[in-house]
C-alpha cells in the first residue's frame, strides 16, 4: 500500500509542480501588492495636489471619466477620500449600438487626481507585461490563473488553478502518510540533517520541511480551490455539511465578457438605498465602495473607513447587494454573521491571504509561499535525481547480460 502511495505522491506532485512553484513566488509578493504597487507607480497612486485640499465628490470624479469616454462604464468607484492619494476607478466598456457587443478598449483603470479630476494614470489591470505600471497586476493574475487564455467560453487558466488546488489537498494528505513510515521513527519526520550532504538536505527539506508546516499548507490549499472554484465546487460541498444563504450573483446566468449587462438604476440611487439599509441595522462605518457587475447585473456596496478596503483584519468588510436593473435589495455579506457555512465561506479569502490575522498573518502567507515554491522544487530535485539512480542501475545490470551473450 504505501508504495502504492508514493507512486501517487510521485505523481501528483510532478503533475503540480510547475503550478504551485509560480503560486508560491507570487504568492509570496502579491501579500504585499498594493504596497508595492504604490511604490512602482506613485502617479496611480499619490495625488498632485495638496493633500489639504478638498475633493470632488466621488460621483462627480465617476461622471467626468465617463463622460471624457462615453464607451466606459466605471464598474468600481470608491466612495471616501484618503487624503493624499488618487481616486483609483474600475472600468468597463458599454455596448457598441453598431454591433450590439461591448467596445473593444485597451484599458481597464483609472486613476484620478480628485480635487482637479485631472487623469494621472490608466492601465489595463492584469495585462501580460513586466513594465512597472503592469507588474503586479501581471504577477497577480499569475498567481491564480498562469494567463491561460480563455477557452470555450471559459476560463481556463481559472479552472485549471482549481484543479490543480483539488490535485493539492488530495496530495497533502498522501504526502502526511508516507512521510510517517513508522511510529518508531516519527521523529525523523521532523529532523533536518544539515551538513550531511547536498541530498540528505534536500530530502528533508522536501520531507519535513512539509511536515512542519503542512496544517498551514492545507488551509492554503483548501482556500485556492475556494479562490478559484467558489460555486462550482467549495460552496456545494460545504452545502452538504451546512445550510449556505443563497448568493446574489446566482440572481442570473452570467453573461460573455462582449455582452454586459447595462445597469438600469444609477450608482447614486444604489449607494441612496445602502445607505438608508445601514443606518437601519445601525452600522456606523460609511459606505466606503460601489461597484457593479456587468456580468450578472449586480450592485454591491461596502461599509469601511478609509483605507481600509482590503479589509486587512478579521473576515472583512459588510458589502449589501442590489439588483442592477431594478434596484431591489438582493442580499449581504456580513463578516461573523449567517449560518456555519457562511461565516466558513466569509473566512476563504482572509485565510488565504493571511489578512485575518492583519500583518502577521500576511507576514506568515508570504512564507508559506516560499515554502511551497520550495517544496515543488525539492520535488523536482529528488525524482530526477531517483531517475538518474535508475537509470544507471538499468544500465550497470544491462552490462554484464550483454557481456554473456557475446561470450
């Protein structure tokens, strides 16, 4: 049985390896994207004006983008003012009246000095380039989708990272039970034998190194299946352990990128309706962010102080959702509240970017993505060096056979 396992480890790991190598490096930087991304670029980021004085009203600023470029639709606005730094907006192309489909654009981005509305920047987030305006969003969507390219209406590099994150907890629960031979030598499990060898080291490294961290790897691996396959696979299972709230995005079929749906309320009559919605639950924090789904035609608006739309501690930040053509109230997302299974789904992407915890739990994430970078390399490493060996046993027993058969 348990060579049966190592085959099966040997397997899934090679399958993997490239995979969760480039998850792991960029993993270990996209922790600390926005900061860093601020850093490359300060003209996205950082306003010319003086930080004292007053902005525009974030709906003013979102009514200038579109009307400078009537083909765009600002899909994500937020709503307070961090003094000193631009007003970053999302965008999106409208339908084209000539073919029916949306504009073809070569930006997706914007960011906007908000006192003057003077544009600073705009780029097209995610875009396959290392220039530094791009450089994290590349490294970004690299993390979880490798920019495979869509494929048959599909997301491909998505779907793939999610396969690959279910081949990755099966294989962390094989790679736990070979790495345990016996119980009478479990602490070599968890030994390191430095100074005895370039292979000793990077077996253990592979072995128990794994072992120290793998309760920590298998959260990683369990949330990058929720990252990347939320309603196709996490949410039905844990449906079968607890009642989930039906989701707003299941309102209606989502529709093809070239196909928006075109929001039949304003921003403004939305972000009316959150408001008036809050202050009946009695929430304090302001509505922080708006933005709308042009896939399923959905309104979501988020409550938070400034700065703090990463929601950098806890399970996050409230959103409440509103239908986009009709403004009807949809549903929330409430960190802590809901049944079970939704306060485990609230916890996915917390878990998964170590924001839970704040900065030490982002701290922790970007060493766990080393560590798995390591840990598929040191896979690498072992199986070729094991091929190697068999290889050249093959050929020292093929020797004599042919010496014998000359003879």
């Amino acid at each position: 049985m348990r060579n049966v396992f190592v085959i099966l480890h040997r397997w899934l790991g090679l399958t993997t390896a490239v995979f969760l190598f480039v998850a792991g490096l960029t993993g270990a930087i996209i922790s600390w994207d926005h900061e860093l991304d601020e850093w490359l670029n300060p003209d996205l980021f950082h306003a010319r004006s003086a930080a004292s004085s007053t902005p525009q009203s974030a709906f003013a600023l979102a009514r200038q983008v579109e009307a400078r470029d009537p083909r765009m639709l600002v899909t994500y606005l937020p709503l307070l003012h961090e003094p000193g730094h631009t007003t970053g907006m999302m965008v999106k192309p409208r339908i084209d009246p000539a073919n029916g489909k949306a504009y073809t654009v070569d930006y997706n981005q914007v960011a906007l000095d908000p006192v003057t509305a003077e544009e600073q920047g705009r780029r097209m987030w995610g875009e396959v380039s290392l220039s530094r305006e791009n450089l994290l969003p590349f490294l970004y969507k690299l993390h979880y989708s490798l920019h495979i390219p869509d494929g048959f209406g599909i997301e491909l590099g998505i779907l793939i990272f999610g396969i690959v994150g279910i081949l990755w907890v099966i294989d962390s629960f094989v790679a736990l039970w070979i790495s345990f031979p016996s119980f009478a030598s479990w602490r070599k499990s968890f030994a390191f034998r430095w100074g005895q060898g370039s292979r000793k080291v990077t077996f253990d490294l592979h072995r128990s190194g794994g072992v120290w961290v793998w309760a920590l790897l298998l959260i990683v691996a369990v949330t990058s299946v929720s990252m990347n396959l939320n309603f196709q696979v996490m949410r039905p299972i844990v449906s079968l352990f607890s009642e989930l709230t039906p989701s707003p995005f299941l309102v209606r079929a989502p529709q093809a990128p070239d196909l928006p749906y075109q929001p039949g309320v304003s921003r403004e009559q939305v972000v009316q309706l959150a408001r008036a919605e809050a202050s009946k639950r009695g929430w304090t924090d302001p509505a922080g962010a708006v933005f709308y789904s042009t896939e399923v035609g959905v309104y979501g608006v988020g409550f938070f102080q400034p700065g703090n739309d990463h929601g950098d501690g806890g399970l996050g930040n409230p959103w409440l959702y509103f239908d986009g053509p009709d403004g009807r109230y949809l549903g929330d997302n409430v960190p802590g509240t809901g049944t079970a299974g939704d306060i485990f789904m609230q916890a996915q992407f917390p878990l998964h970017s170590g924001r839970i915890l704040g900065l030490p739990g982002r701290i922790l994430i970007s060493a766990m993505g080393l560590m798995v970078a390591m840990l598929s390399l040191t896979g690498v490493l072992i199986w070729l060096r094991k091929r190697q060996s068999r290889r050249m046993v093959a050929a020292q027993t093929r020797q004599p056979q042919a010496a014998l058969l000359q003879s």
